[in-house]
C-alpha cells in the first residue's frame, strides 16, 4: 500500500474513532437515506483538531500545489483553515490565513475579511461540498480582494451526484465546482476509501454496512477519477 492510501485509510479510522464518520441510516438535506454520516464538528476538542490540520497539511502538501495562504469559509472552515496552518508550520511550511464573518463589521476593522490580508494563491479549506454554495461565495470574496483561489482542500468527497432522492443530476457537487471555477478540489479522503477500509476491516459490526454503502453508491454514486 502506498503512503497516499495509507494516509487516507488512516484518516478514515480516525474519523471512525472521532466518531465523526458513523454507518446507520441518516437522512442526507437531499432527502436520500444515506447509510453513512461524516460530522467534521466532531472534531470539537485539541488534541483532535490537531490531528485533522495533520491530515490536512500532508494531503495539501502531496497535492504538490503552490499557494501562498488558506482561506477559510464561515463556519467550520474558520477552525480547519486555522487548524490547517498551524500543521503546515510544523512542516516549515508558514503561511497566513484568513476567514470571512458571515455579516459585514460597521466598527474596529470593519469589512467581512478577517485574518491576513487575502493576496495571492490561495487555497480554500472546507469540510465537505454539498451544493457548492460556500465554494462559490468564497472565490467570490476571494477574486474581489484581488487574490486568485487555487485549489479547495476538503476532508471528504462523498462521490455523489446532485439532485435529490428521485432526480440525479450529471455531476456531484465537487465535480461542479471543479467544471465551473477551474479548480481542482483536493479531498483527504473519498467514499471509495470508505468502502475499501471496510471491505479491509477485520470488524464485522463494521463489515455489516458495506452492502448498503455499496448499494448507496451504486444509486446515487459517481465512478472514481
């Protein structure tokens, strides 16, 4: 196994035991019955978050990208975009980051840009794509600062086409930012990941959700680049 997989099916076990990553049925916002759940607000403590920048860091890092800072979106992407920098700086890696506030400040700073000023390559750092939205709105500040977004680094692709439980779009959510903007989106992780570190694991309380996680896929799934 190389050190890309090996990274990958290592952040897939940590998920697991963050209990961030969780199998059952849970209800998707698309209305479909997803037999999976990826939570990032999961990773609510120190030495977790800590964890997650590592992971994120090294993907950014064997992604091989130039950039000059991180942006992060409101909410989450605050946390993972800060969590993000302080992994890099143990790489040598040092570099700024910023994140915006969903309503504009009329005082102190003011603006809705907060952190290092948005300049140069800049590499926007997320939890998941869902609709794109937050993508969308972040180049949006991004280019209006006058910085050129580079890459999205998310944690996971779930592989998923658009659409609801009946109607499949074309695409999934990161293929549609990566059409739209030109820009590649870097995940540590992906749903076939998930289903080979099930169709590897030795648990069968874990074993037992690979057939409707395989059945998921294959409904509502795109084939892996």
């Amino acid at each position: 196994m190389n050190s890309k997989n090996s990274n990958q099916l290592d952040f897939i076990r940590f998920a697991l035991e963050a209990h961030v990553l969780s199998f059952g049925e849970f209800k998707t916002k698309a209305g479909r019955l997803s037999p999976y759940f990826f939570n990032a607000g999961g990773f609510s403590n120190g030495a977790l978050l800590g964890a997650l920048g590592q992971y994120y860091a090294k993907t950014l890092i064997d992604a091989g990208i130039a950039f000059d800072m991180l942006y992060g979106p409101a909410y989450k992407g605050i946390t993972l975009a800060a969590a993000t920098a302080i992994a890099l700086a143990d790489f040598n890696i040092n570099v700024p980051f910023a994140y915006n506030r969903k309503e504009a400040k009329d005082h102190g700073e003011g603006g809705t840009l907060v952190g290092a000023p948005v300049k140069g390559r800049v590499v926007i750092i997320d939890d998941v794509i869902s609709a794109g939205t937050s993508v969308r709105e972040s180049v949006d500040l991004i280019r209006a600062a006058g910085a050129e977004p580079v890459a999205v680094l998310i944690a996971l692709d779930r592989m998923e086409r658009s659409g609801n439980a009946l109607e499949l779009g074309a695409h999934s959510a990161v293929q549609s930012v990566q059409n739209e903007f030109g820009l590649p989106v870097i995940a540590i992780a992906n749903l076939a990941d998930v289903m080979r570190y099930l169709k590897a694991s030795n648990d069968p309380d874990l074993q037992q959700y690979l057939p409707a996680v395989t059945a998921y896929r294959e409904r509502y799934g795109i084939t892996e680049a």
